[in-house]
C-alpha cells in the first residue's frame, strides 16, 4: 500500500513538471512569435 502511494505521487510530481515545462515553453514561443509579429508589421 506505501509502495503504491509512493509511485503514484511520484507519477504526480513527474506528470506535473512535464506539463509545467511544456506550458512554460508554450507561453515562451508565444511571446517570441508575437515579439516577431510586431518586427516585421514596423
């Protein structure tokens, strides 16, 4: 049972900062493409 709640929040914490750095990209390459937009628009 310990064993289980160890991999499952172990499963959590590993998913949690995938999706962190994923977003964290995500929000980076938003900002660069509009930091480019606004470049080639001036």
């Amino acid at each position: 049972m310990e064993f289980k709640l160890i991999s499952i929040a172990s499963m959590i914490a590993f998913y949690g900062c995938y999706f962190l750095k994923m977003f964290h990209q995500k929000s980076k390459e938003y900002k660069q493409t509009k930091l480019e937009r606004t470049k080639s628009v001036l």
